[in-house]
C-alpha cells in the first residue's frame, strides 16, 4: 500500500472514528498544516488540541476498530466510480480557500469536477420561499457571474438556490471548469429536496456536487449550518439575494464574515418579508448589490 493510499485509510479511520471530536481535529490540521504534520506530534500537543484518546490512538499508529475500517471500505468502494472523489485535508485537490478557514472539514466527498472545485467561487444564497423577483435576480445573476468567469456555489435549496444553480448552468454550456457548486447537508448518496434530483444529477455532470457528511446521513436540521459554513468557506464572498429577518443565508453571510469573505445584499420591496434580512445586511454594512458586473 501507498503512503497516499495510508494517508487515505487514517484520514477515513479519524473521520469515522467514533468519540472523535470533528471541530478539534480540523483546527489541529489547520494550525499544523497538515495531516502528516499532526502525525508528528506528541500526545501531550494532541491532548491540548482536544483531540479524543480514540484519535490520538490512531494518529500514533494504533488500528482502527472494526466499525471504522468497514466505513472506510464503504468510502473507497463508492470512490471507485470515476466521478466519485475523497479529498482528504492533505490531498493537491483541497479547495485552498477552504484550507484557510479556522475550521476546515478533513474529509470532502466530491461528485463531478475537481476542477470546478478549485475555481473562483462566489455563493449565492437565500430564501427557500423566494419571490418571483428573487427567482429572477438569482437566476440573472448567477448567470451573468458564470459569463464572467465565476463559479457560483450555492446549497441545492429550494428557491434561490436552484435558481442560481441553473443559472450557472445555462451560462456555462459545456465549461466545466467555471460552472456551479451544490454543497449539501447530507451524505452525497442522497438527494434533498428529493424534488431536485434531475438538478442534482445535471449539476454533478456540469460542476461538482459536495459534501462533508459521511455516506447516508439523512437531512437533519442541525447539518444545515455546517453545510452554510462550508458554502461560505469555499467563496470568496456570498451574495444574499432574499431573505427573511430569521432565514438560514444570514447564518452563512455571518460565517463569511469570520472568515473574512465579502458579503453582498440585493435589495428588495420594503413591503417583502423575504427581503428585510438582505435590507438588515445592508444597514450592518454588507455591500448594495443592484447588477452582477
């Protein structure tokens, strides 16, 4: 086997562990630099990090349980599939944006171009209920910003999101590099909204589609803000076209904030529920946004 095929096995084995803590793992991998790095630390450094017994067993060499190895296998067999990548935190093909979060996931599951992955992104996000004009501006917009060589991430929501993702998709045609990015909040192996598969499916043959949740996981509400925060993560900034005061985008425009990404608002009818978190974002100095160029 490998040093990259080892590499792969103990970052699936840590993923999968069971007692791990996910959070302290990524910031012990974002101020090493790597999962090779951490391997070389002690277990007094890992202690302090926060990383489980369980993790800091494996990173000293110890096996992984049964349970794990047989998730590992299960990783590698979907992997098989020339469209179906794992790209751990070490891997050439990590998102670089990505890599400088305080928080980076340590595995992706990929689905389509790498390529797409790695290029310009810029999100759009907003209401799952979105209005005729919030269809329509995030439909113009993604598509005008797909035109001029970017790539649009978005989170396979109803509403805005789809309407971004098919906007990009409409600009690209058969560019793949500069296209679109669904991002979810369960495992790759499964579709939500069920309602968009066919988009799924166009979206993982023209862009990439990605997630950081383990093969299977279902749509629980609590994964949705860790999807937000990847969304913003990827991007250089988010663009917000219509959301209500409490609506899930405001959480990704915070998390672009602390990640020091540019956040864009599209203002709406005073009279629009669905736009006072955009007019909020606004007053708390998030950037008018009135045209893509």
């Amino acid at each position: 086997m490998s040093s990259d095929d080892l590499q792969l096995r103990l970052a699936l084995s840590l993923f999968h562990c069971k007692g791990g803590h996910a959070p302290a793992l990524s910031r012990a991998l974002r101020h090493q630099g790597s999962l090779k790095a951490l391997m070389a630390t002690t277990r007094e450094a890992q202690e302090q990090y926060g990383l489980s017994l369980s993790q800091q067993a494996l990173l000293s060499g110890e096996p992984a349980s049964a349970e794990s190895l047989a998730l590992g296998d299960k990783d590698l067999e979907w992997a098989l599939d020339s469209e179906h990548h794992l790209v751990t935190y070490d891997s050439i093909f990590y998102p670089e944006r990505l890599r400088e979060t305080d928080c980076p996931p340590l595995l992706l599951y990929v689905r389509g171009s790498l390529a797409t992955l790695a290029s310009l992104q810029l999100a759009i996000v907003g209401s799952r209920n979105a209005s005729d004009y919030g269809k329509r501006n995030a439909y113009w917009m993604a598509r005008e910003l797909c035109k001029a060589g970017v790539t649009v991430c978005s989170g396979l929501a109803l509403g805005v999101d789809a309407n971004a993702h098919l906007g990009a998709l409409d600009a690209a045609g058969s560019d793949a590099s500069v296209s679109t990015v669904a991002v979810l909040g369960t495992g790759i192996d499964r579709v939500y909204p069920a309602a968009h598969r066919a988009l799924f499916q166009r979206i993982a043959d023209n862009g990439a589609v990605v997630s950081e949740f383990p093969l299977g996981m279902r749509a629980y509400a609590y994964n949705f803000p860790r999807r937000n925060r990847l969304i913003s993560g990827l991007s250089v900034g988010v663009l917000v076209i219509e959301a209500a005061i409490k609506s899930g985008s405001l959480i990704t425009a915070r998390y672009a904030v602390e990640q020091n990404r540019e956040v864009y608002a599209l203002p709406s009818l005073l009279s629009n529920p669905q736009g006072r978190g955009c007019h909020e974002l606004i007053k708390q100095g998030a950037m008018l946004v009135d045209d893509p160029n």
